[in-house]
C-alpha cells in the first residue's frame, strides 16, 4: 500500500509539473504581439545579407519617435498662448469704486485745507462761487483720470500666471500672444497690452503732464495733487482683465500636434527598397523599418492570425521544452520539487509580463528593466550554469517581443554573463554595488560599440539610453529584499540567511557552547572538515554544509552529561544505565535536535542534517556489548537504530562522514599518517556498506575526493610538535 501511494503521488507530481509547464506557456503566449513577425533582420550600419527587396505593396515612410518627438518639441515652444479679456471687469465695478473714493479723498482734503485756512483767517472756501469752482474742478480731474482708466482697460491689463513667467522674463515683451474678445480671437504683441506694474505707472506718467494745465493761478488748493494722488492710490483700481485660457492654449496645442503628419513621403509598389550588400544608411533603414511595421499590421489583420498564434506557441514551447531537458539531465532535483519548478517558471513568466506592459504603454524604454536580476536570484538559490540557462531562455522570447531583437538579445547576454561571474558570494558587503557598477559600465560598453557601428558617427548616437542602463543597474540592488520575499514565498535558504543563522552568537549555538561546550567544539571541528571537502566537489554549497555542522549535534543539549565529548568528571553516566536505555537516549539527541530546531526557527534545509547525519545506522558500541553480554538472547536491533532518513545530497553526505570521522579520530592511541588514513577508509566504507549514501548524488571518484581531504585535514590537526631543547 505504501509503495501504491508512493507511485500515485509520483505520477502526480510529473502531471504537475508538465502542466505548469504547459500553462506558463499559454500565460507567455498570451503576452505575445498579436500581429505577425517581419522575416527579414537587419541593423542600422550593417550590410543587407537578405535577397534584393522590392516594394510589395504601396506604403507610408514613417517618420521615427525622434522625429516626431522634435516636431511635437517644437510646437511646444512656439505654440501662442491664449488669453480671455473680461471687459467688465472696469465698468461693473471698478469705476463705481474709483467715482466713490476720488469723493471721498476729495472732500477729506478739503475739509484739511479749509480748516487751515480758518486758522489763517482767510474766508476763500466759505463762499458758494469757490465751492461751485472746486466741485467743477474736482469732476474734470475725476472724468479725465477716468478717461485714461477707461482707455487703460480697453487695451487691457494682462495677469501672467508661473507657468508663462518667460513673458515677464522677457525685457523687449516683443511675444506674440493671442487675445479672445467677444469670441473672436486676435494675435497681438505682449507690449500692446498693460501690466498692472506698466498701467500704474503710466497713470503716474500722465498726472505728471496734465499736472500744469490743472493749476489755477487763483487757487493754492491745487498745488496739493501729488499728495492727493498719493492718497487716492489708484493701483487699487488696476486690476487685471486679461486672463490666460489654459484650456483653450492645451486644446489648440492638442490639435496642432495631431495634425502632425507621421509620415515623410511614400514607396510605390515594385520600387527597389535595397540590394543584396547594401549598407542599411540611415534612410533605408527608415524605409525597412516602415516596410516592417506595414508588414506586421497587414499580416495581423489577415484571417492568418491563428496561424501566427500557433507559430508564437511553437517559439515559446520549444524554449520551455530547452529548458525542461536542462533540467531533466542536469537539475533533477529542481524538477522533483513542485514548489522549485514553480519558482523557476514563474521568473521568466513575470520577466515576459513587465515587458510586455513596458511596450504596450510605452512610458519606459524596456532597457530600464533589470533583467539581470533574474539571473542573479537563481544563482543566489542554484548554480551559476542554472542561472545563465534559464536566463538565456528568457531573453530569447523577450527578444520576440521588442525592437531590436537581435541587438537586445546580445546586450542582455553579456551584461547576464558579467553579472553571474561577479556575484560569487551574495554575502559579502559591496559585492551587489559592484555588479550594478559592471552591469552598467557593461551595458555601456556593449551600446557604445553597437551603436557607432549603425551610425558611424559618435554625435547621432542617442546617450538617453545611459539613463535607462543606470535606472536597470540600480535597481539591481533591490536584489536582497526580492531574495528575502522569494526565501519566504519558497522556502529557500540563501547564502545571507546561511551567514546570520551560522554566527555563533545565534541563540541557539550559544545555548550549545554553554551547556555542550565539547559538543561545540565537535561541531566547529565538523563544519571545517565538511567545509574543505565542498570546496572542492562541484554543485555544492559550502555556506549550507558548514551551517548544518554547526546544528547537527544540538539535540545533545537535553542530555549534555550523556555524551561523552561533554564528560569531564571521568564519570561515565551509562555506567548505571542498560545498554538498551543507553541507546534510547543517545539516538533521542536527534528528534530531541529536530524539536530544539523547529522551536527556534531554524529552516528545514539546516533541520535535514539533524536528521540525517547519523542516516539508518546503529548505536554499535551499546549493540554490541549487549551481544557481548547477552550472546543468547535475542536482541531487537531496531532499538538500538537512528529513526532518521537516509543523506539526499551531497551536503548531507558529507556532513555525515565528516561527523564519523571527527568523532573517532578523537578516540586514536596513535596520530599517524597510517592510522589516520586507516580511520578515513575504515568509517567511510562502513558507510558505503550499510547503504547509507545511496539516496544521495554522489559519485565514487567524488568519495576518492573526500578520503584524501579528511586524511590531509586530519593529518593537519594532528600532526606532531617539534620537541623545543630546555634551556
């Protein structure tokens, strides 16, 4: 019955996995352009390598985003803008206002002035015929300052907003705007209207001339005007009457850019495009570039267009299918796992969609998107040769999908290859600045040469595209919270959270030290010997096998007296207890381990090297001086077994015989080069023949490796002091 589930949830895991394949393609599919591909690649700057093209078809030149972006530039800043005059702005009110205070002021000041005059005994204002004079007076000077308000209105005082401060900016106001009255627009110069500053100031300029012809010989009340005027302050009543339309300026402005022409001239049917060996100048190249987008609309319109989504399937299909043969001969372990192949599948598939979102709203070139990142994620969780295949695999659809597919596609390889051998170590500080420091001087450099080699001219190359490499490269160092989201999404262990959990001020490897301190030693002891050997075997974490040496042992904890690195007394504890209880609480160090772990959170990558370091094996020492004892009786071997699972991976395995051969060696009479080797070669082959390194990947010639690691390591540590002469 096990075997029957084992089966069933096999073939369940492989319909999984090949349908997770199948939908990432049909997500991918659906990202695809709905038009077709034009069949022919060529490059600014290159030969034509294609057959001798004619014309198929009548159709436009356009005019490139460049082109069109300096027009649209150019309509930008020569665009008029529109004003509205409100010409009742003066007569609803204004004017009553100034009538009521000039009445006022006036009085006010004749009531001081009389005043003054009774003082001196002159009687002049008493009499009916002056203040009929003065009444007469103060009218004209009312009607005349009137007059100019009148005509400093009908000109009209202009208010001008922030956003048109180049018109205040501008000393000779020599700028064309256009005024709407009674909804007939006008083109005037700036300096045919009024500012409040100029049509203060040219009141003032006119009082100053009319100032003699309003002298009266016969009156000293006159000569008081300038300090009347400056009562009256008539800035008040110079408010604005032109006001800018910005709705009327943006929808004019609107209209004038579509009526933009997106085109340059026309190709006539049979007309020779280019020839074989041609160099693709600059205006063929927009003629080609025309041609293709031509091309690629007609064919989206024909009844082909399942046709083209079946060849659109075929690309993304046989890419994936690549990638799944990868991952059967070299990863099989990634595809065992459903969660792994999720992961795997799910970068591209969200690389694909940011692009595809890029292009169809075209506010960003798809240069600004990191596509480094990817492979910098996987190497991070895989090997670096995982991480340059999947990210080759994605660039090769996205190179389907924008402009330039050819020129993209090589510039993403580099700058992946770059960055890939670079971050070596994710935890070391600065190593991710300098991958975005070479990704972007790669970029650069890569652009640079492809782009005088189209041009040939280094002043017609667009350097806009530096800003987009800089935007990819930096966010390149969003790498480490992405890492943390997909440890969490995935249950990953990456090298940085391997570097936190292995200091040994962990809580956990603290509680160790202090209560197992022999037991610590051991473990440090074993994480090097682990650590030497994953060095140098390939695909292999050393940051993992290290961190689970130190863990392995930390279920001794419970019983720290019980084992015998931790017995410093000399008194042996299992001297009191039966073999068989003896082997109950050593083998118990291990589920007692798993529980320490879980209750600290160590992730279940470091827990599977509590459970699976000493494998199926038996507590042989207490077996057999039980069988030593008792050689009649029939003993029940399985309570003197380790309940755990057999080492899966290389690390595991290790970690295992690196345990074994640390352990013993502390037991040897004799340090030699002999007995050291016969320590190695004794234990390992026990391993090899109680079957436990079969559920792991790893090979005899590797098993040669570790052997002649552990004796060299073995022989290092100890190795015999030089006897120094007593002086």
């Amino acid at each position: 019955m096990k075997n029957y589930f084992a089966i069933l949830k096999r073939i369940y895991g492989k319909i999984y996995r090949i349908s997770l394949f199948i939908l990432t393609a049909l997500i991918i599919l659906y990202f695809f352009p709905k038009e077709g591909k034009f069949k022919y690649e060529f490059q600014k700057g290159s030969p034509w390598l294609h057959e001798n093209l004619n014309a198929p078809y009548n159709f436009p030149i356009y005019k490139f985003s460049e082109e069109l972006g300096i027009e649209r530039d150019s309509i930008e800043k020569e665009i008029k803008p529109y004003f509205k005059y409100d010409n009742k702005i003066f007569y609803a009110k204004q004017m009553d206002n100034f009538r009521k205070k000039f009445k006022q002021k006036w009085e006010d000041d004749i009531k001081i002035y009389d005043s003054l005059q009774e003082k001196k005994q002159n009687k002049l204002l008493k009499n009916n015929r002056a203040k009929i004079f003065y009444n007469k007076l103060r009218e004209k000077y009312e009607e005349e300052i009137i007059g100019e308000l009148e005509f400093i209105y009908e000109k009209g005082i202009i208010e001008i907003p922030d956003e048109l401060d180049k018109l205040n900016q501008n000393k000779s106001r020599d700028i064309p705007i256009v005024i709407i009255k009674n909804k007939v627009a006008e083109e005037y110069d700036l300096w045919e209207v009024f500012t409040e500053k100029t049509a203060y100031e040219y009141i003032l300029r006119f009082v100053k001339q009319k100032r003699k012809n309003w002298k009266d010989n016969n009156s000293k009340l006159i000569g008081r005007e300038t300090k009347f005027f400056e009562k009256l302050n008539i800035n008040n009543f110079l408010k604005s009457n032109i006001f800018y339309d910005k709705k009327t300026t943006k929808r004019i402005k609107k209209v004038l850019i579509e009526e933009i022409s997106l085109t340059s001239g026309m190709i006539q049917v049979g007309e020779r495009i280019i020839s074989n060996g041609d160099i693709v100048t600059e205006k063929k190249y927009k003629i080609l570039e025309s041609l293709r987008q031509e091309y690629e609309a007609n064919l989206g319109n024909l009844n082909s267009f399942y046709l083209i989504l079946f060849g659109h399937f075929i690309i993304v299909a046989s890419t994936l299918l690549i990638l799944y043969i990868f991952l059967v001969n070299f990863r099989k372990d990634v595809l065992r796992s459903n969660k792994e192949t999720t992961f795997i599948l799910f970068l591209p598939t969200l690389m694909v969609g940011i692009t595809h979102l890029v292009i169809k709203f075209n506010f960003l070139n798809v240069y600004v998107i990191p596509y480094v990142l990817l492979p910098i994620i996987i190497r991070t969780f895989y090997t670096s040769r995982f991480a340059w295949f999947v990210h080759l695999s994605t660039i090769l659809i996205i190179s389907f999908l924008v402009p330039n597919g050819l020129e993209f596609m090589f510039i993403q390889s580099i700058v992946g290859i770059i960055a890939i051998f670079t971050l070596k170590y994710m935890h070391r500080r600065g190593q991710l600045f300098i991958t975005s420091l070479l990704s972007f001087t790669t970029y650069g450099i890569v652009y640079f040469g492809i782009a005088i080699m189209q041009e040939g001219d280094i002043s017609k190359i667009d350097f806009s595209h530096y800003a987009w490499f800089a935007g990819s490269s930096l966010l390149l160092l969003t790498s480490y919270p992405l890492i943390y989201l997909f440890e969490k999404m995935f249950g990953f262990l990456s090298d940085i959270t391997l570097m936190e959990i292995s200091d040994t001020n962990h809580p956990l490897l603290r509680k160790l030290a202090q209560r197992c301190p022999g037991t610590f030693q051991h473990s440090m002891q074993v994480g090097n010997l682990a650590e030497e050997v994953i060095y140098e075997l390939k695909n292999a974490n050393h940051l993992l096998v290290r961190t689970g040496a130190y863990f392995h042992d930390i279920g001794k904890i419970e019983n720290p007296d019980l084992f015998i690195e931790n017995q410093v007394t000399g008194i042996n504890p299992h001297g009191k207890l039966d073999f068989q209880k003896s082997a109950e609480i050593i083998i118990s160090h291990v589920e007692n381990g798993i529980k320490l772990a879980e209750k600290y959170n160590i992730p279940n990558q470091i827990i599977d090297f509590i459970r699976t370091h000493h494998g199926t094996t038996k507590v042989q020492y207490f077996l057999r001086s039980m069988k030593k004892k008792y050689p009649n009786k029939k003993i029940d071997e399985s309570k003197f077994t380790y309940p755990g699972i057999k080492p899966y991976s290389k690390e595991t395995a290790v970690l295992m015989m690196a345990d074994s051969v640390e352990a013993a060696s502390r037991s040897l009479k004799e340090y030699s080069k002999e007995s050291i080797s016969n320590l190695v070669e004794n234990i390992i082959n026990y391993k090899i023949d109680e079957e436990q390194l079969t559920e792991s990947n790893i090979t005899f010639k590797e098993i040669t490796t570790i052997k002649r690691i552990f004796k060299k390591k073995l022989e290092n540590i100890y190795h015999g002091r030089i006897e120094y002469p007593n002086e």
